[in-house]
C-alpha cells in the first residue's frame, strides 16, 4: 500500500514571523548588517540563515555602539525597549508580533486598575517575561493548574494569555480562578494559534503517525506536539538529521505539521525526506515477497 503523507492545513510562518523576517531582511539588504536583541523568532535553523545573511543575534544590547537593532516577535521588556529608543546611535525597528504588542498593552492598561493581573503561560518564556514587564508589578504568571494556588481573592481577577497557549489549557485554568472570585477575561490568543492547533488535531485523528517541525525552545510547537501525541504516536523534530526510519514501520499514513516560526524550506526538506523512506521501504518489501516466493 502506498504511503500517504499529509501536512496540516495550518502549519509553519505566522503572519507575525513572516512579517518579522521581511523587516530584518529589508533592512539587512540595505545597511548590509542588523542586530536582533535574542533570536528574532524561536527557530535555529532559521535563525542561522539570516545570520548569513547579516542579521546578527546578540545578548547584551549594552555592547552595541551604534547600529540597527530590530526587536523580536516576543517583545522585549518594557524598560530595556525604553533604553534603546533612547539610546542616540542606535537605530530600533519594533517586529514585536502585532499580537504580542496587543496582549502587552492590555496588560500596561491593566496595571493602571488592578492590583493583580494573571498572565497564564510559560514563565521563562520571553514573551511572557516582557508581558510581566508591563504590569509594574502586579502580574502573576500561571503556567498550569497547580499555580493557581498563588493567586489571591479579589473582587475582580483580569485573566490575560500568552498568544501562544492551548486554548483548552487556557480555558481549564480560568475555570478554576472563576471560583475564587469574578473574572474578566482578556482572550490574546492569537488566530494563528486556534488555526495551528485545530488542523494538527484534526490531522492527528486521521493518521497512524505524526511528525511535528519546529525549533526546541519554541512554546507553540510544543504544545502542536502535546496535542498531537494525546492522539497518536508523535515526534518533534527541528531538522531531517533527527528523521528515524524506523518511526515509518507499519505506517502508512504519515501527518506533518509545523509550528509558527518554521520555515516552509524546512517542512518541505522533511517531507521529501520522509517520501525517501517510505519509498525505499515499499522497494524493500517487494523483494521481500519475491524472495519468498522463490523459496
């Protein structure tokens, strides 16, 4: 039987990412060298082709003299974007996803009103990290059902999510902050993420086995991963160098997707790689069955 690969309706560049790229390359085009303060989006593979093309990452803002600087989609902190707006010799571009800059400005207005504002997502995420930057104080991150314990009872909890979170987690975790006291809800999930989401499960229901692309250290892609596996045998892999040919065994419908910061190069090097295996494994079965018919 020939194997099926399918990729998910929804899967790699976001408006966000796609929107990102295009600002550091037109800018790198033109002065020939830009810095993005962190990786510009959560992808190595990515990210090392635009430092070839002269889009350089750095840590440590502080080091850089003069130049261009161009903000990642996750946003940075509220006061080291203040620093470098001031900053003389130093040129900014904001690519802070227009999602991400809608979700940190709620949490800016927020903090003018309200002594505590809960921020469910991932603590060390940088996205996060620069939310809690606008909330001068008052903002508490829940990453899952056990820190809800941290919150304390007031008359009203403003709810703000990371773009990227599971809309079933988000859901579940405000379900229990509403029976410590009245909640009002700021749903920043962005579209991307239901779309993402929807099709890999969806996908995940028709398929003996799938592949999900995208870099390590990217929160989207992990959770296209969590739910994924809920519904079949799946693998998260950055590059074709991770492929096992042994995942394809007794698979004969293979589903691929990718989260919002992975290339299309990327997704189509893998599934090309994947058509190979399965190609070769068909080969080797039929002269499997000519041998033992010889016998």
């Amino acid at each position: 039987m020939k194997n099926k690969i399918k990729i998910a309706k929804s899967s790699g560049f976001c408006f966000g990412v796609k929107r990102a790229i295009e600002l550091a390359e037109k800018v790198a085009e033109k002065n020939g060298k830009v810095y993005t303060f962190g990786p510009l989006i959560h992808n190595p593979q990515e990210v090392k082709r635009l430092d070839a093309e002269g889009i350089k990452v750095i840590e440590d803002y502080s080091k850089i003299k003069t130049g261009i600087i161009v903000l990642r989609t996750h946003g940075i902190e509220q006061e080291i974007h203040e620093k470098l707006s001031k900053r003389k010799n130093i040129k900014v571009i904001d690519a802070t996803c227009p999602f991400v800059k809608r979700a940190q400005e709620i949490v800016k207005k927020l903090s003018g009103i309200s002594d505590q504002i809960v921020i469910v997502g991932e603590k060390t995420h940088p996205e996060v990290i620069a939310l809690v930057s606008y909330g001068k104080g008052r903002c508490v991150v829940v990453e899952d059902k056990k820190d809800v314990k941290k919150i304390k009872k007031t008359p009203v909890i403003h709810i703000v999510s990371q773009t990227t979170q599971s809309p079933k987690q988000f859901a579940s975790i405000v379900e229990l902050i509403a029976k410590i006291s009245k909640v009002k809800i700021y749903n920043t999930i962005c579209r991307a993420t239901f779309d993402r989401q929807g099709s890999a499960e969806k996908l995940a229901k028709l398929v003996d086995i799938m592949v999900v692309i995208g870099g390590k250290n990217s929160g989207n892609t992990r959770r296209l991963y969590q739910i994924c596996s809920q519904k079949v045998k799946t693998y998260h892999i950055e590059n074709v160098e991770e492929i096992k040919k042994s995942w394809f065994n007794n698979s004969n419908k293979v589903g691929i997707t990718a989260g919002a910061s992975t290339p299309n190069w990327i997704i189509e090097n893998i599934k090309r790689r994947i058509e190979g295996i399965c190609e070769s494994g068909r080969k080797d079965n039929k002269q499997e069955k000519r041998s033992e018919q010889r016998k």
